[in-house]
C-alpha cells in the first residue's frame, strides 16, 4: 500500500522521521516521497534524520504567540514553563494554521493524491500543534483527498500535564467522527514505568514504524515473493472502513538465536537478513504466534473481543508459514474477537529470519484508557471551573474550539466518562473488495 504520510508537532515529526527510516532501512518504498511534517517550534526538527528540508514545514514565525525558546528545556512532564512553539495551545495552533492556510495548501501540492491509496495524518493528540494544527489539516485532507485519511494520534501518558490530558481528551472526540479511521498509540502502555515519557519516545516510536510498517507496507517488499494468499490495499481500507478507533498487536518468532539490534531486526523482520531455515514451522507454532500477537501489548489496549473487523498478516519465509497453521491462527482470531470479519494475508519473504503475525483490530469500542482519559479530563475542568467561576468565567469541556471548533456529529464521537461507540461511525460502510 502506498501512503502518504502527514506528521504534526514534535511527536507526528519524529514519528513520521522514524518511519522514513524504517522504509529506507527495509527498502520498502510505500510513500513514494509522499511525506510532510508540519511544526511550530523547529526543536523535533532539528532531530530529524530522514526527512528532507523540503519536508519540514516550520509554521507559526511570526505569530506573536508562538515562540521558538529553545534555549529552555521542554519541560512538559511538569508543564512548569512554556513550550517551544505554541505552548500547548491547541487554540493558538489550530488559529496558526487557519492563518496559515495557503502557505499549507501549497505545500500539499507535494503530495500526490493519485500515487497514494490513503493518507496518514501523526501527531501527540495532548499537544498545542498535533491537536490544534492536527485538526486544520484534518479538515483541510478530507476535503482534497479522495482517499481515506486515517489519524495516527499518540495519547498523552498519566504523568503528564493536566493540560495535555484535556487536550487529548478533546482531540479524540474531534477527531474520531472526522477521520476515517483512528489507530491511537498509548504512551501510557508502553511507559514501562518510566517516570519521564520522554525517555521511552524512542522505543515507542520503534514499536509505531514497526507496526506500520508490518501493516501498510504490505507488498512493497523488494524480496517479497508471490504471495498464496495475498494482502492488498483493498484489504486494509476494507478493515478501517468501519472508522472508530483501531488497534495493532504483533508478536515475531526467531527463527536465527542470535539477539540483534533495532535495525538488524528490522531487517530480519523485512526479509533482509541472511540465513532461511528450511524448516517449516508446524501449524501448532503458527497458531501459537498468532495467539501471542492477539495477547501482545496493543497500540491500544483495549477488549480484543469488541472488534468489529480483523486483519491477520503473517509475514516469513515461505517454507515456514504452513497453510495449515494460517488456517487454524484464522480460525482462532473469529473465535478470541467474535467477528467473521477476518481477513487474512501472508507475505513470503524468502531470507527472512523471523516469522511475524500482525494483526489489525478494528472500530474497537471497549477502551478503558479512552476512558479513564476523559474522567480525568472531565475532573480537570470541573475543578478549573470551580476556580474560575468567581471570576465570572466558566470553561465548559463540551466547548471544542479547541480543536479547531468541529463538533462531533456521529456516532463515532467519545462523549466525556464514556468510551467511544463508533460503530457508526462509517454509515455508508459498504464493501469493497471480497
Ligand atoms: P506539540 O508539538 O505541541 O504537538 O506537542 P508534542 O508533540 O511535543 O507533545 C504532544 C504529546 O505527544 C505529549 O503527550 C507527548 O508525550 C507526546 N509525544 C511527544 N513526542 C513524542 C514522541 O516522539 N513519541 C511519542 N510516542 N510521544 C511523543
């Protein structure tokens, strides 16, 4: 599948980097260039290490809220001091980019609609440009593109900031009705007790490329072989159709002992590296995989059984994936989620050293940390409420100016205290492959 990939702030602009990285170090060409980051604040820029000048799109200079202090630190775990660019505002940045909006249209020119069958938008739902700005060029895709836009937003961690919580929390019911599809990563899960998030942005951006990858670059492999029972991008449109929030768990078997850095990895897990076991991996091994994909720590956890729509890629060398083993793994993913909606795929890898299930779990409605999100959320703007309403003001959480002023309008939005239903999100679903 081709993509066109869209980061925004300093998260969406590492994250798209890391995934840049990704495609050149697995030689999976599935943006075919079609990549733009956007930011107010040149910090994330400065880290960035695949993407071209070209690509980065500094906006905010001369807005009189928005600052380039870079010679403070960043120190939004405590939200002490300002943040670079616009200070965790997602009003100032959704007021930048409605200012800026023909800068922003022309540089969209770059991105060819035709070569793409979707579009993905990355960004920190908690921050001021990913939620402000995030929101302007949401709107602003879905009126160009002709194809899916779907939204990669990171949630805030629990020790974060108030405000990036209510930030979040107002970017999620923005943003679930108006993409076509949104696949949350939680920084909470993958803290891994960490008291700093930011010390584990880069592990997680490394599961987010993984992932995506594994995913969206389906059949972009230049080792891959003829498939026997091919994943195409009709398929994964065909799974995010139902819209709502998707989840993605995964979960590699070794075939090769030898431990191996992040990229060796990657690569092994491309079809990259060197040594092919012979060996076909019984049906039991494969089914075992799956299952452990299933259990794996998910982008976002969530009750696996509350999916509307599977999608299963085992990708590995092809004398290892038994057609056997595919079929039960199947079989297993209808009975653990409760849908017949399975599609499944394999990817042949002829060199690969590893065997890797990936699997796709779509318009997932029971999501606790969604939940838990919008209380804290909730209880941080009653309080704020409370404090200010001597002063004759009253912040309502329902406002979503925030957010670039889009109300939720279906079913796909997450009311406060309750998780998102959004198996209407998409009313028009109809198929279109299969
Ligand atoms: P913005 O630039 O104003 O959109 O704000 P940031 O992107 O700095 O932060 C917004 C949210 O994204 C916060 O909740 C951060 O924890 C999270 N975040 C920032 N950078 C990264 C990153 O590189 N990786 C991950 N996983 N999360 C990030």
């Amino acid at each position: 599948m081709k993509l066109a990939l869209l980061g925004v702030g300093n998260a969406g602009t590492r994250i798209v980097d890391r995934l840049v990285e990704a495609e050149t170090a697995t030689g999976r060409d599935f943006t075919a260039g079609n990549v733009l980051a956007f930011d107010t604040s040149s910090v994330a820029f400065e880290q960035t290490t695949a993407l071209s000048e070209e690509q980065r799109v500094l906006l905010g200079e001369t807005h009189p809220s928005v600052t380039q202090r870079t010679d403070q630190t960043d120190t939004s775990e405590t939200g002490a001091t300002p943040r670079p660019g616009v200070g965790g505002d997602p009003d100032v940045g959704a007021a930048v980019a409605t200012e800026e909006l023909p800068e922003i249209r022309r540089t969209l020119d770059q991105i060819d609609d035709t070569e793409v069958d979707a579009a993905m938008l990355v960004a920190g739902l908690g921050g001021g440009t990913g939620s402000g700005v995030g929101s302007v060029l949401l709107e602003e895709l879905n009126s160009i593109y002709e194809n899916p836009v779907y939204v990669l937003g990171v949630l805030p961690a629990t020790t974060e900031p108030d405000d990036r919580i209510v930030t979040a929390a107002r970017a999620i019911r923005t943003v679930v009705p108006s993409a076509d599809a949104v696949i949350p990563v939680d920084n909470e899960a993958w803290r891994n007790g960490a008291d700093q998030i930011a010390d584990r942005y880069e592990a997680i951006n490394d599961v987010i490329a993984t992932r995506i990858v594994s995913l969206f670059a389906i059949g972009e492999s230049p080792s891959a072989s003829l498939s026997e029972i091919r994943v195409d991008p009709a398929d994964l449109r065909r799974t995010l159709k139902v819209g709502g929030l998707a989840s993605i768990g995964q979960a590699t078997l070794d075939l090769d002992t030898e431990p191996a850095g992040w990229r060796e990895r990657l690569r092994r897990l491309f079809g990259l590296g060197a040594d092919t076991s012979e060996t076909a991996t019984g049906a039991a091994t494969v089914k075992r995989l799956i299952n452990r994909a299933l259990d794996s720590k998910l982008t976002l956890p969530c009750d696996v059984s509350s999916a509307d729509r599977v999608l299963l890629i085992l990708s590995g060398p092809p004398s290892n994936i038994s057609r056997k083993g595919f079929e039960t793994g199947r079989y297993l993913l209808e009975q653990e989620t409760g849908t017949v909606e399975v599609l499944a795929g394999d990817e042949p890898l002829t060199d690969a050293t590893t065997i890797t299930a990936t699997v796709l779990l779509s318009n997932v409605t029971t999501v606790s940390r969604i939940e838990a999100l919008q209380e804290r959320a909730v209880a941080t703007v009653d309080e704020s409420t409370a404090t200010v309403a001597g002063d004759g003001h009253t912040f309502e959480f329902q406002d979503d100016s925030a957010t670039g002023g889009q109300v939720a309008s279906n079913g796909g939005a997450v009311d406060h205290g309750t998780p998102p239903d959004s198996g209407a999100a998409n009313p028009d679903d109809t198929p279109d492959s299969h």
